[in-house]
C-alpha cells in the first residue's frame, strides 16, 4: 500500500510539473503606483499626495491619454496625460490645476516628466522634489490608462 501510494506521489508531482511548465499562470504587471484612499470614497478621485490636512486628488473623469507610442526596437513606451488635480483642504475644495505629464517606460528605467510652462519643452521630476503630487498622478494615470 505504501508502495502504491509512493507511486502515484510521483506521478502526481511530474503530472503537476509537466502542466506547471507546459501552461504556467500568468502574471499581472505590479502597478506604478498603489492608491491609498479616494476622495469621499469616490474612486474617480485617487489621492496622489497629502501634507497636513491638505490633499490633491486626481481627477480621472478629466484625464485623457493625448498619446502613446512604443518604440519597437527598444521596447520603450511613452505616454502623454492631460488631466485636473483637485486640492481639498479640511473636506473643502480649494483649488483645481490643470496639468500635462509624460511617462516614458519599459526600458531600463522608468521617466516621469511634466510640461514646462512654455508648452513647449519637458521637465524630468521626481517622487523626491516638490513635483511628487505630478509624479505620484502621472503613475496612477499610467495605471489607469493600462501604460507598462
């Protein structure tokens, strides 16, 4: 019985290898960014940066993705986003900006930049300057858009 049992052990485990290999799961890209609330619970409104009791959500009901492109040699993909931060201090909402960012990725590295404001040239900014609310919004834009 033992005998048996060892035997069809083994069988199982190479028929679970064979299919393992033969059709392995698929695997969903990680997401740029991970919301950590909305706006009153609203999920048209991620919050991409707070400080005190000031908030800025994005607002995805006015986000448009203007244009995509992905460079076939390199495998690069370049995004660009128009769309509305709504800033809210203390639940009321104080100010609406309106901005243009790009997000170039899927090469070595991934590169967040915003339009300057000649409309005419970029500006790399970074989750470290006092660009990250762009920054934090132009990833959950590339999340939302389905940007890899």
């Amino acid at each position: 019985m033992i005998k048996l049992f060892k035997k069809f052990a083994a069988a199982f485990a190479l028929a679970a290898l064979f299919i393992g290999c033969a059709a392995p799961l698929p695997q969903t890209e990680a997401a740029f960014f991970t919301v950590e609330s909305y706006w009153n619970g609203d999920t048209n409104y991620p919050l991409a940066f707070s400080q005190g009791t000031t908030n800025r959500y994005v607002d995805l009901t006015s986000a448009k993705l203007e244009e995509k492109t992905t460079d076939e040699t390199t495998g690069v993909t370049t995004a660009v986003f128009t769309y509305k931060v709504v800033m809210v201090n203390n639940n009321a909402v104080t100010a609406t900006y309106d901005y243009k960012t790009m997000i170039k990725t899927g090469g070595e590295e991934t590169i967040v930049a915003a339009q300057r404001a000649d409309h005419t040239s970029w500006s790399q900014i970074t989750s470290s300057s006092f660009n990250q609310p762009q920054y934090n919004a132009t990833l959950i834009l590339a999340d939302h858009f389905g940007i890899q």
